[in-house]
C-alpha cells in the first residue's frame, strides 16, 4: 500500500469530515456539514498549478452526498469530485503521465472507491483484452493499492461492483470475472471459464450479469454460468445494489430506461426530451444509481454525441429506490466545455432510516440518544420521547425529523405505498419445461395451506419461494412439453396487513417451436425470440447469438436479411456443435429461408471457414443444394453433395435436411422431397469452425436473402416431428401483422451528415435521413409530395455510399416506425425542419 501525495490526503480528509463520516457535532450521520469547508480543505491541500476549481451551481435541492465522475477538463483524463448538495469540482486522482483515469465506482459506505488506470496506448474505450491498473483508493487516508495490474472493462467504462463494503467483483487479465475479498485478499472465480469478449460484471446478489451490453442476464453461482438474455437496445447497462434493478441508456442519446429484473418489465426513468431537464441537456448517457437508490447520476449534452470530445455535464436527482422514478427534476451540477462522463453518486444515510411499506404502515422509531426529542411525522402528527410508534395510514412520501433542544435535527422518511393484493406477472419454462417459474410483483410468503397444482393432473414434486419472496420455483415430476394451467392458491404479500392473492389460474404456453427440443444444439428463430438452448453439462440454459457483419442487418420481423454481409456464430460455439455432432454422427438442419433473386451464387448456411468445410447449404443459378463432409477416419469420400432443386424467391420456404451415416434426407414445406443413400460416412473429419449465415465466415460465397427460424439438432427429426415444426412455424409468421410497403419515384432534396464511426462510438452502425421531393407515387398509400427517409449511413463502421441532392431514386419504403429493430441505433438527422407526415425507411439502401 503506498500513501497518496500530500495535497491528496488533505483534500480527501476535508471531504470525509464534511460527507458526514463524523456528522457535526461528533453525532454519527446527523445533517448540517458545510459544503464550504469540503474547498477550504481543497483549497489548502493543493498548489495554485493543481487546483482546477470550477464555480459550482446552487443545488441545494439534493440531499448531501459525494459525487465522482471522470473528465478530461485538465487536460488528462481524471477522476473528478464534488460534495453534494453545493461543493466545488476538485481533481480527485493525481497526474500521472501516460495514464487515463475511468471506472469510478463509490463503495456502498462511501469511504473507499475502485477506479481503472489504463495506459494511453489503449483506446478511447479499451478493446476487450486492453487492460490497466485496477486500483483502491481510501477516501479517509488517501492510501491507495493495486487491486489488479491487470484488470479490464465492460464494453465502455465499468469495471467494477461493490458486492459490500469489503469486497468486489471484477474482470481479471484473461476474461474470467473475479470476486475479491478486500480484507482478506483472497480472490475466487465467478465464472468458469474467460469471456472472449468485454467480461461479465456479476451484481451483488450473484443472480445477474452484463457485459456492457444491456442483456440483463441470469447468473447461476452454482454452476458459476451466465445464461444470456437478448439484447436490449443501447447500452451502459448497471445494476441497483438490492439487485432489484437493472438500468441502461436504452437509444442513442436515451431515453435512461430502469428493467424489473423479476419481471423483465421496463420503464423510462428519463426520457430523451424529458421536461425536467435543465439548460437544453437532452442527449443523455452514463447512469448510475447510488448504493442506496436515493440518488440518480447520469451526463447530458446538449445534442453532441461523441463520448470523448463533446461538453457533457453531469447530472444529479433524487430517486425512489422501490420504483426507480425520480422524485425531483434533474439537478445539473458541473459546468465546464471539457467531456464530464460516467459519473458515480453516494448519498449520505438518513439518520433516522427509510422506511417502506404498504398501507396501514406503522413504523417504531428511535432518537440517536437520550434526550427530550421532539419528532415531526410528515402526516401532521407529533410526537414525543426517545422512541415513539406511529402508523401512516394512506400512501405518500412522509419526511420526518427528531429535534432535541431547538439545536440538533436528524432526519428521516416514511414511503407508504396503496394497499393491494400481490399479483402474479410472468410465467416461465427454464430448462426445456423442466421447471415452472413464477413471477410476483412484489414478496410473497405462504401460507400453511397453500397448494400449488397443474391442470393436468401432473404431480407437483416440489415448489419454493426463492429468498426475496418475488419468485415461485416448481418442478413437476415430467417436463411440461403442451400447453397447461397453474392453480395457484394460499398466498399473500408481506405487509403489516397481509393482502391475500386471489385464487389464481396461470396459462402456460410452453414455445410453439420447435416442437420438441431433445438433442437440440443450436437455436435462432429471431432475433428478438430468447434462442435458448439447453445445456445439460453446465446444467443451464445459454443464449445462441448469431453477429452480423458488413451489410447484414435485421427486418423488421428481426429476420436474418443478407446480401454483401452475413451471421455468424463464432467458434466457441461452433466448438460445442462439432463435438456434438461428432458424438452421434446425426445432424439435422432446419430452417425457413427466403431468397432475394431466383438466380444467385452463394452459401445460405455454413458451418466453415479457413479450416476448411463440415457443411454447406448452397444455391446455384436457381439450384439448391447441400455439401458434407463426410467420410471415414482414412479420409474416404470426405466431401459429399446433392441437389435439392429450385425454391421459390416470392415466398418463404420451410427447409429440413437430416443426415445419419447411411441416409440423407431433405424436406420441403412439410413434405419430404428427396432421400439418398449416396452420401454415406460420418463426421471424423468435422473441424471447429464458426456457423454462418449468408456466406462463409470471414467473407466470400455471399448470398442475399432473408433465414429465420434456424435449427441444429445431433439427432435425425422423426417425419411427424418435421410435419409439425413445419405446421408450428406457419402459425407464427402467420400471426404477424401485414407491414405496409409503398413504392415511389423521387429526387434527394437533402441529405443529413454521415456521422463517422469515431465520433459515434460505441456504435459501429448508424443511420441518416434524406429528404425526398416526389415525383410519382407507384404503389401503396402516399405520404405526400415531400418525405423524409431513414436510410443506412455506417455498416461495421463503414460508411455508406450518399446520395447527392438532385439524384433520383426509386423507393421501397416502410414506415419507421413499423421497424422496431432499428430502436437505439445512432440517427443522424441534421436537416433542421422537421417534413410533414410519418418518418419512412427504406430497407434496400443496406445494399445502396
């Protein structure tokens, strides 16, 4: 451990004087300490050529508290600080050449906070094997150690959760997240095995981890296994320290959305054009909550994007724990032309508690010591003595306070939520049915009667409350394979006065396809759908992800469209399928496919790359075909190939091959099309390669057309199995609502500026509107003489091809708003007025 300079110790032993470690008059946390003696301290602790002390807001609507962010208003990328409510900007870590300072993250006492030193030879934000110092700093001694000299961050800047005052989790050299005991030094693994990519940071409770992109995922401590949720849009996801919560900036420039992690239920905590924002701060990013949910930290700008050059200025709100809505409007609380970013906030506790609860509440109350204490109840009531009981008896937000001798006051708050019964709000099937998951929107207990039952008549051979009370866990002795109901009855909430739930009939609907997932390896239906295949080793479910590249992107159904890019899986999951197809020498392949021409050269799906080639599902000129790899451990016919025939480019078709060692068999919609004997032999000479979509991986072999409903089992589907999915796939594009498609012939009036993938990153994809005048409407509903359209601007961060003013293009456009895929991607739009009518898209200009 070594001391920090001595400028340094006098400023952080100003700040915990006056952040309340001691509370004035030597009473523990009790109110009144000055902001002003937190920047004399400063002031006296640091040279003239140190102190950067910028003039500070008045913001004494905010609780007292401390706030750290980083910024490079010096010059350098720093950790900066302020004592809330109205403390001055102060360089918090020192100088230190060829150095970034990131990652600050407040324990949940306030006395000590973890930051990153990266070199500044790593990115603007590190890619993900770039690593620095993970560092402790003592807010009360101003000594400092090295935690990690490797550690690295999530995708952007986190790098670290407080699992309690003494101890952390974090993302070691080589992927694994660590948890470490601060007291001890002892270090254990949270995950088994490296992330290839930004690591996963697990939240304090060990049920939930993200890796910089907000999927909000289950955590299994057990099997030490994260199972992957989709994606949400945006980024910067975090978690609230109760664990109840997670929250993310849900779009480019917002909104800041909160997620029930029970529930998986969103909401907005700040919208991108929120009212409440002050200063014309409406672009906004970098959210944090404080250890106790009282306080919302967050940057804003006014309309810039670039993360790294653009004035953001930090933001502060009061904030309910149990809701995550703000209770004040955003309070701004730096002013300086530098970039102020990734803030993180700690509230001073209440002296007298946060108590909540629901309708009647009734709360005992106790004085910090002996006196003659007079209390203010916040509902009109008073009281008197060292400890008094009360009960609010309506919903509200109750301040209250104890005084003693008209000198001291200690506050506190009563929250009391409207009386109501608990309501179940989700049902699940985890583990391939094997277990029924439901969840409550609030603690549940049960009662000695309480029964739980399927309609079925299936025997029950267990059910829990899991600690927390918001999830009933059931396992019924076969997993549950059809549509069922489950009868619920005996229980109730947790408050004072218990509210009974109601009998309850829940409906679960087990996936409608595949029809049955036994030996099921791979799974992408959309990418919106969960995609969750069963792991029986690890004991969990894992998500498939499929990445696009180049020109490859989403409809607005969240089909696979390609043409001058693909989907791919990668090779560590291109590993488990090799091993599992080679553990039984059966494969069967299902997919729906719709080609964008009749006649193309390319690979539709494709389990290769430079290693070579284990499959292939191919289209020449207007043949399909299929190509395996086949063969004896001599190498006997390694390569084995059959024409399927045409398909149809109007509509989509629903395509099942199945290999075993003596037949290979192809079906189309439903019916079998062709069986061979002539490609015989197993999978000896299968490699790990990645699985692709749309050509082969790493480029080349392209092929345009649109794969959804995606399928990997290591077993041959029985004919009625295949029948059935067939049937099943049907009935889900059937249920989809009809998008409308309108055609025009127009001339570019104006194009928006196209961003460049630096100046929007993280991003790698954006998009651009263009101003059209029209010249023809050829089909579908007009939308008037003048339009403005959403096109694709960057694809991998390459930009795209512009068109100029006075260009005149034909068409195809769906309105913008039918295209949820496109939520949170980074929009530039710098045309000014806005044009009348809805805002289009125009799918094709992916391949302009």
């Amino acid at each position: 451990m070594r001391a920090r300079p001595g400028r340094l110790l006098a400023l952080l032993a100003g700040l915990l004087a006056a952040c309340g470690a001691g509370g004035t008059n030597g009473e523990p946390g009790a109110t009144g300490a000055s902001g002003a003696a937190v920047d004399r301290a400063v002031s006296a602790g640091r040279g003239a050529s140190t102190a950067r002390a910028a003039a500070a807001p008045a913001v004494a609507s905010l609780p007292h508290g401390r706030l750290v962010w980083e910024s490079n208003r010096s010059g350098a990328w720093r950790l900066w600080t302020l004592r809330l409510p109205d403390g001055t900007p102060e360089q918090l870590t020192a100088d230190e050449p060829h150095a970034r300072h990131c990652c600050a993250h407040l324990s949940p006492d306030g006395a000590r906070l973890v930051y990153l030193s990266l070199p500044d030879s790593a990115g603007e934000y590190p890619l993900p094997t770039e690593t620095g110092e993970l560092r402790l700093l003592d807010l009360g001694t101003g000594e400092e150690e090295v935690l990690s000299p490797a550690a690295r961050t999530y995708l952007e800047h986190r790098a670290a959760i407080w699992h309690g005052p003494d101890a952390l989790a974090f993302i070691d050299a080589e992927g694994y997240t660590v948890s470490r005991d601060l007291a001890t030094g002892k270090q254990r693994r949270l995950t088994r095995r490296p992330r290839s990519e930004y690591g996963w940071l697990i939240d304090s409770t060990l049920h939930w981890a993200t890796a910089g992109r907000p999927t909000f995922s289950p955590y299994d401590a057990g099997t030490r296994t994260v199972t992957e949720e989709p994606r949400l849009a945006g980024c910067q996801p975090y978690f609230s320290a109760d664990g109840r919560w997670g929250f993310w900036t849900a779009g480019a420039g917002g909104p800041l959305s909160r997620i029930d992690l029970a529930t998986r239920t969103t909401g907005t905590i700040v919208a991108k054009d929120d009212s409440r924002l002050p200063d014309g701060l409406d672009y906004l990013y970098f959210p944090m909550l404080s250890a106790d949910g009282r306080l919302f930290a967050f940057g804003a700008s006014a309309g810039e994007h670039d993360h790294h050059s653009a004035d953001y200025e930090i933001l502060v709100a009061e904030s309910d724990p149990e809701t995550l809505e703000l209770v004040a409007p955003p309070v701004r609380v730096t002013r300086d032309p530098g970039v102020d970013r990734f803030p993180d906030v700690w509230a001073e506790p209440l002296p007298l508690g946060s108590h909540r609860g629901e309708a009647p509440l009734t709360v005992r109350l106790r004085a910090p010591r002996p006196g003659e204490w007079r209390w203010s109840l916040g509902d009109g009531a008073t009281a008197e003595g060292n400890e008094v009981e009360h009960t609010w008896t309506h919903a509200g937000r109750f301040p209250i306070a104890a005084r003693v001798g008209g000198m001291t006051e200690f506050a506190g708050e009563v929250v009391v939520a409207p009386s109501r019964p608990p309501a179940a709000v989700g049902v699940s099937l985890p583990e391939g049915g094997a277990r029924i998951e439901v969840t409550f929107d609030e603690p549940v207990a049960a009662r000695p009667e309480a029964s739980v039952e399927l309609g079925s008549r299936t025997t029950i051979e267990d059910w829990s409350i899991e600690p927390g009370g918001r999830r009933l866990v059931v396992r019924p002795s076969a997993p549950v394979r059809r549509p069922d109901r489950l009868l619920l009855s005996g229980f109730e909430d947790r408050a004072d006065r218990p509210n009974a739930l109601p009998e309850t009939a829940l409906e679960i609907e087990p996936p409608l396809w595949p029809a049955d997932r036994e030996a099921l390896q791979l799974l992408w239906q959309t990418g919106d759908a969960p995609n969750l295949v069963h792991d029986p080793e690890e004991g969990v479910d894992r998500t498939i992800r499929l990445e696009p590249a180049n020109r490859a992107h989403l409809d607005h159904f969240f089909r696979m469209v390609t043409g001058g890019g693909f989907f791919s899986t990668g090779e560590e999951e291109g590993n488990r399928l090799r091993w599992a197809l080679q553990a039984t020498n059966e494969l069967t392949l299902e997919l729906t496919l719709r080609p964008a021409v009749p006649s193309q050269t390319g690979r539709v799906v494709s389990f290769a790359g430079r290693g070579g080639e284990n499959f292939s599902l191919w289209q020449r000129g207007e043949v399909f075909g299929w190509t395996l790899r086949v063969g004896s451990p001599r190498g006997e016919h390694p390569d084995a190939s059959i024409e399927i025939g045409r398909l149809p480019a109007d509509r989509p078709s629903h395509l099942v091959l199945t290999h075993a060692p003596s037949s290979t068999r192809v079906w189309v919609d439903g019916e079998l099309r062709l069986e061979s004997r002539e490609v015989r032999g197993d999978f000896f000479q299968f490699r790990t390669l990645p699985l692709t979509v749309g050509s082969r991986a790493g480029g080349g072999g392209d092929w345009a057309g649109t794969v959804e409903g995606l399928a990997v089992w290591n077993r041959v589907l029985a004919d009625e199995e295949i029948r059935e999915d067939h049937l099943r796939y049907r009935m889900l594009t059937e249920r989809r609502r009809v998008i409308a498609v309108r055609e025009a012939e127009a001339e570019v009036v104006a194009v928006s500026e196209t961003p460049t993938a630096q100046s929007i990153t993280p991003y790698t994809r954006a998009l651009r509107t263009v101003d059209y005048r029209v010249e023809r409407w050829i089909s579908g509903e007009p939308e008037g003489e003048r339009i403005r359209v959403v096109e694709w601007a960057l694809l991998d961060g390459r930009p795209l091809p512009a068109p100029a003013p006075g260009d005149r293009e034909r068409l195809r456009l769906e309105r913008f708003a039918d295209n949820p895929q496109l939520e949170g991607l980074y929009l530039s739009d710098t045309l000014g007025n806005t044009q009348p009518g809805p805002l289009l898209y125009a799918p094709g200009s992916a391949s302009r």
